[in-house]
C-alpha cells in the first residue's frame, strides 16, 4: 500500500459537489458549505486506507449520470459478459417459443387411430400461427429498439410512451385475431382441404388459438420490456414455467381426458397465459425504469410510427417463413421424386431447422437490445464492440448447434415419426436434409446477427432486404433447379446452404456501410478528467491512475496559480 503524502484544501466555485472513489466508483456527497475539508480515502470502508488520488469531486450532473448507468446494466456491465448473460435467457425463450408448436405437433402424430389426421389438421393451422407470431414478434422488436434508445437516452417520459403504446397494439392485435377465430377459421383450413375430418379439426385447434391468443401476444410485449431493461432471466423465468404448462397439459388433455386436438389448443393457451402473468408481475414490480401508469396507453402516432418503422419489416421477415415453406412444397411437389417423401422429409427439416434458426433470433434480439441502447447514449466504443460480440457469438452458438445436428441427425428425424408409421425412406432422406441444411446454419446465424445490428440502428429496409434474399430470392431458384435431377432427394437440400452463403455477401455489404454511416460518425469518448469543471487532489503520490494524469494535473496546476497566495499556504495538511 503506498503512503499517502500531503493534500491541501482547495477552494470550489460550485454549488454542489460530489466525493467520489476512483477505484470503487462510490458516490459520496459533500455539499459546498464542507469544500474546505480535505478528503484522505473514501468513506467506503473496503477503499480505506487508500492514498489521497484516488478522491475526486464531480459535479451533481455528472453524479446523476453516472447513478443512472449503474441503475442499467447494458450501460456498464463488461460486453463479452452481458451477450452471454443477457443472450442465453433469449435463446432459451425463443427455442422454447419454437417448440410450443412441435410439442403439439409430437403429441397429436402419436394419437391412435388419428396421428395422421391430426398432425395435417395442425399443419394446416400452421401459417395462421406463424402470422400471429410474425406480427407479435415483429411489434415486438420495434417496442424493444424504440424503448431501448430511449431508455439509453435517459428519456423515462418516452420509454414509459414506448411501453404504454406497445400494451394498446397488443390489445389491437389480439382484437383481429379474435375476429378471424370467430367467423373465419372454418373457411380457412377449407381452402386447402375438402376432407370434413381435417376441417374440423383444424378449425377447432385454430379457432381456440385465435380467439384466446390474447396470452400470445401479451406475452410478446411484455417480454420486450423486460429484455430492454436487461432483465431477460425474468422473461426466461415466464417461457419456461409457461412451455413446461403446456408440455405437461398436452399429455393430461390428448391422452387420459381425450380431448384430441383441442386439448392441444388448450395446453398451448393455457402455457401462454402462464408466460404472460408471470411475465407482467416481473415487468410491474421489477422495471421501476418504466412508469405502468395507465395514461401511458393513449396511443401516439408518432410512437406508433417509430415502432413499425423497425417491427414492419421484422414481421415481414417473420411472416417470409410461412412463404417460404408454401413455395418450397408447391416445388418440392413437381420433383421427378416421390413427392410425399420429399415434402414429408422438409416439413421434418423444417422443424429441426427452427431450434438453430430461433436460436440466433434470440441473439439478434440481444443485439438489439444492448446495442439500441448504447447507440442511444451515442457511446461509440460500446456501441462497435456490441457489433463484434453479438455477431462472434452468434457465430459462436450457430456453429454449435450445427455441429450438434451434424451428429444426431439420425435420432432428431426419427423424434418425429408419426406413430412409428413413417418410412424407412421418410426418416433416411430427413437425415440427408438434416446433415447437409446443417452446414448452412453458421451462414444463417451471419446473416440473422447483421439483421439485428440493422435494426437496433435503426434500418427497416436492408434487414426486409437479406431475408428476401436468403428465404426467397435464392432459394425458389435454386430449388426448382435441383427438383429437375433425377438424383432430387439427396441433392434439393443444398439449396438452404447456397442461399444462405450468397445472403452473406450481401449482409456483409450492409453491415459495412451501416458502421461507417451511423456509428463511426458518433463522438469519440472524451476524458472524463478533461470535462470536469474542478477536481480534488492529485497528493502528489507516485504511480497516479491513468484518469489522475495529464490533464487533471494541468487543471490543477491552474488552480494552483489561481489560489497560491492564500488557500495553499492558509492550512496544509498532512496525514
């Protein structure tokens, strides 16, 4: 421990001012009235004993700043260790989020007697989910990227607007679905089926998930809040508690009450309104950064706009899945191959392909969460690192996963058989897709990570852009192509590698140029030290701290010429 030598008063001109410890970064408060005393350590007793230079005054100002970014982890908190800590929770609650679906997928395909029927009835509902899922997702990124800056800009008054108008579109949303669960599930499922049995069952499930999809969609709200906070083990806390609901009533409902499909609606609805009260109790007893005040909920346009300015083209994006799978059926279906099996074996794929794909979704959301706000306190070395790390680790998870699958191809494309009743040939061509669509999903999480960068900067056209590309552009071409080989069901699958790859061209591209443009321009970080107004004492010690040099010495030397004749010779002190 070095010994502290001599410090002596000096004279502030403020009002206010604040002791604070430079090593532990304590706030102290010492009002004007008490300038003249000399501070040795901090009153932190863990920093006693410490030498004279490690005490400083800052401004009310600067105290206020620096008490709010400690209230705000994304703020502080080293980077490589947030992305985990806040990445892993999203990962987890989007995969979870993806599997309501399958699970009820795997529970109606092992109905006797109706697996079959019941799993095409539940396919057939499929895009309508995938809809309502596009469009909640999709509001919610915009909800997270404009409550996020916000939050990072210090304006409470407008995060707790963002919040307030993102809880009155949910409402919204939930209203059309409501409607189109009341009069038009019957006529949807009959636009791709005539068989009575299917049609029943389907508008069944899809009629009970629309009109209480208030669960759902709620949810998806509320989750943001939390993740813009930085509280996402809160919202993993809600997905898990609410999948495990709707595992668990999935088997009591189909298989000891019977219910058939619309226990399966009800095990999903049920799950959901799970997530939803867990997550809204976390949110209003939790996030004292946002007012849950109900005058908040008066919708603005201006809020509105800024939400859909980013959610538009994240639920388009979304919604390009359900196109996706369309087109690639209606091409798989003129193969000069047994259509079933390669139709079958991507429905399979497909399924599989969602646990890497909402996987780097959830790391995107990450990106856009921790990224939107330090882009909004405009703090440009945290805002470039937030770049490297989310897309390294989404690499990083992506490349896992793909390895993973590379693996257990075999086991994952038996987990979906129906009953035991699917081919040896079914199961055999899923592996092939498997192993080869493996392969693209380090791609795949490249292009997904640049996605969130655009967004969380603020880009609604180039995200809408990639996923064009990697979803339709490339893909349909490139399917159709392979479909015309007589060798279809082992060589269509690279079409998802290729046109992830030649995506990546692209992302990279944007990704380049949104740096540049939008956070190269931001203000370098300047020395605290430097923008100080007044300091305390340098103690005249050795080795001084990097903040303590150079310029504080320059100003404090000033201060010296300004009070050399009295203050300094009025009362050294020595300790």
């Amino acid at each position: 421990m070095r010994a502290q030598k001599p410090c002596y008063e000096r004279n502030f001109f403020l009002q206010n001012a604040y002791a604070r410890c430079e090593l532990c970064d304590r706030i102290n408060q010492k009002s004007i009235e008490e300038a003249k005393i000399v501070l040795h350590s901090c009153v932190n007793p863990d920093c006693s004993d410490l030498p004279c230079d490690t005490i400083f005054f800052v401004s009310r100002q600067e105290k206020e700043s620096m008490e709010e970014k400690k209230q705000n982890k994304m703020a502080t908190q080293p980077l490589k260790k947030l992305f985990w800590a806040m990445g892993l929770p999203m990962i987890v609650s989007m995969v979870l989020q993806a599997l309501y679906n399958v699970v009820d997928s795997i529970f109606v395909a092992n109905m006797q007697d109706s697996g079959v029927i019941a799993n095409q009835a539940l396919t057939l509902a499929f895009p309508v989910q995938i809809m309502m899922i596009a469009i909640g997702v999709g509001t919610g990124i915009g909800i997270n990227a404009c409550l996020s800056k916000s939050l990072g800009e210090k304006d409470k008054e407008r995060a707790s607007k963002v919040a307030g108008n993102g809880i009155f579109l949910a409402l919204v949303i939930y209203a059309v679905f409501l409607i189109f669960g009341l009069f038009a599930t019957k006529w949807f499922i009959s636009l791709f089926t005539k068989d009575a049995e299917v049609v029943a069952m389907g508008s069944t499930y899809l009629k009970i998930c629309c009109c209480l999809s208030l669960g759902s969609i709620g949810y998806t709200v509320y989750e943001r809040f939390l993740q813009a906070t930085g509280k996402t083990m809160f919202s993993t806390i809600a997905q898990v508690s609410g999948a495990v609901t709707n595992i668990v009533l999935d088997y009591v409902f189909i298989f000891p009450c019977g219910m058939g499909v619309a226990g399966a609606a009800w095990a999903t609805i049920i799950g959901q309104f799970v997530s939803l009260f867990i997550a809204m109790g976390f949110h209003y007893f939790a996030n004292k950064e946002i007012s849950g005040n109900l005058k908040y909920m008066k919708p603005s346009g201006i809020i509105i706009k800024n939400i859909y300015a980013i959610g538009v083209s994240a639920a388009i994006m979304q919604a390009l899945l359900s196109v996706m799978m369309a087109g690639m059926n209606a091409i798989l279906g003129t193969a000069k191959a047994n259509t079933s099996i390669l139709v079958g074996s991507f429905g399979i794929y497909y399924k599989i392909q969602q646990i890497a794909l909402f996987s780097a979704f959830g790391l995107s959301n990450t990106i856009i969460t921790i990224l939107s706000f330090n882009y909004g306190m405009q703090d440009k070395k945290r805002a470039k690192e937030c770049v490297k790390y989310g897309i390294t680790d989404t690499l990083i998870v992506t490349l896992i996963i793909a390895v993973l699958f590379e693996c257990i191809a075999n086991p994952l494309s038996k987990l979906f058989a129906l009953s035991g009743g699917a081919s040896e040939e079914l199961i055999s061509v899923c592996e092939t897709a498997t192993r080869i669509g493996a392969a693209s999903f380090v791609f795949m999480g490249y292009v997904v990570a640049v996605q969130g960068v655009l967004q969380a900067l603020g880009y609604a056209v180039k995200p809408l852009i990639l996923s064009l590309l990697r979803l339709v552009v490339f893909v349909f071409p490139t399917a159709y192509l392979f479909t015309l080989s007589d060798n279809v069901t082992d060589i269509v699958w690279w079409t998802f590698l290729i046109a992830e790859a030649l995506t990546c061209i692209f992302a990279f591209v944007f990704l380049q140029q949104a740096v540049k443009k939008k956070i190269n321009v931001l203000p370098d970080e300047k020395s605290s030290a430097a923008e100080l107004d007044f300091f305390a004492f340098d103690g005249e010690s050795e080795g001084k701290s990097e903040d303590s040099g150079g310029d504080r010495k320059s100003a404090e030397q000033e201060r010296d010429e300004e009070v050399k004749n009295d203050e300094i010779a009025e009362n050294p002190l020595e300790k």
